[in-house]
C-alpha cells in the first residue's frame, strides 16, 4: 500500500499548505473547525483512491462482497 506521505514532516507541510489554500490565510490564523474540514478532507481523498482500486478489483474477479451494518449507535 502506497504511503500518502514520507514522513510526518512532510504530511504536516502539506496540512498547513492545504488550509492556508483553501481559506486564504496563513495557517496560524485559521480557525480550529477550518483545520478540522481540511484534515477530513484529505483523509476523504487518500481513502477515496483506496476505495476506488478495491472496488475496480472486485469487479474485475467478479468477488462478492459482505456488507455489515451495525445498529449498536443508533439507539434512541
């Protein structure tokens, strides 16, 4: 499995060079919440290229696939 990044140095450049893009101003003024989208965001999109080639893989050996749902945190 490929790694997103090298090391923690270079992931935590990205990080602060990503929310510093995506609101306009240098990372030490950005809001904790503006971090928090950014940092979902880029879990989304190292997630989404995952998910993307398991399912590519699935189609092409024509696998099943086991779905689980879990009710436990949905109670009230």
């Amino acid at each position: 499995m490929p790694h997103l990044f090298e090391s923690k140095d270079s992931f935590k450049e990205s990080f602060k060079e990503a929310v510093s893009d995506a609101y306009g101003r240098d990372f030490e003024d950005t809001y904790p919440e503006e971090r928090y989208i950014v940092l979902g965001n880029m879990i989304r999109d190292f997630a989404g290229e995952h998910w993307r080639e398991t399912k590519n893989a699935i189609k092409k050996t024509e696998s099943k696939q086991l779905y689980y749902f879990s009710m436990e945190f949905l109670m009230g």
